[in-house]
C-alpha cells in the first residue's frame, strides 16, 4: 500500500526528537552520518515525504489510537551520504490522518 500524499510531519519531532541528542535511543549521530543536523531540518522533512511518495507501506498493527504502518527506503543526505531506514507512521483512529512517527536504521 502507498502512504497518502499528505502526510504529516512535525517540525518539532525532527528538532526537539530524531535531530536532537537524546542519552537513550539516540537517532541523531546516525543520521548525522548524511549530514542531517537540526539547522537543516527541512531537507530531513522533505527526504522523509519524499520516502514517504515512493515506498510500500505495510501495516503492523492496530492500536486504540490507530493503525501503526511502517515503510522501508533510502535517505540521500545533504553530504552524499545514503541511509536506509525504516519509517514507522500511524493513521489516526479519529481522523485518518497519517503521522510520522519515528525512525530506525533498517537492518534488513
């Protein structure tokens, strides 16, 4: 399945979450590897739709709060640098709106 061409991602779960340096489940050294940092979080944001456009999405698991998806692809960071994750998004229960949620280097 494709994710919808509207998807939400928040500026602040790139710059206060995956950007930022966090003691535990840090995810902002692995993509500080492509060059990603928290002045350009934009770039971020566009890579992430534009994953988001191209990969199949596949459904995990349901929730009370919605339907939990996940989409595997490449990142292709400012510096050159590709990374391949693996993007989890939810579609809200209530609303049907699809949200990023989080990321992860893709071991597959």
């Amino acid at each position: 399945m494709k994710l919808p061409s509207h998807v939400v991602i928040a500026e602040e779960k790139l710059t206060g979450y995956l950007l930022a340096w966090r003691a535990r489940n840090d995810k902002s050294g692995y993509l500080a590897q492509a060059g990603y940092e928290s002045s350009n979080w934009q770039i971020l944001q566009a890579d992430l739709r534009r994953l988001a456009a191209t990969a199949d999405a596949e459904a995990e698991r349901t929730t009370p709060f919605g339907e939990i998806l996940s989409a595997r692809g490449s990142l292709h960071g400012p510096n050159g640098v590709i990374l391949t994750v693996k993007t989890v998004w939810i579609r809200l229960a209530e609303t049907g709106e699809v949200r990023f949620v989080t990321l992860f280097p893709d071991a597959e």
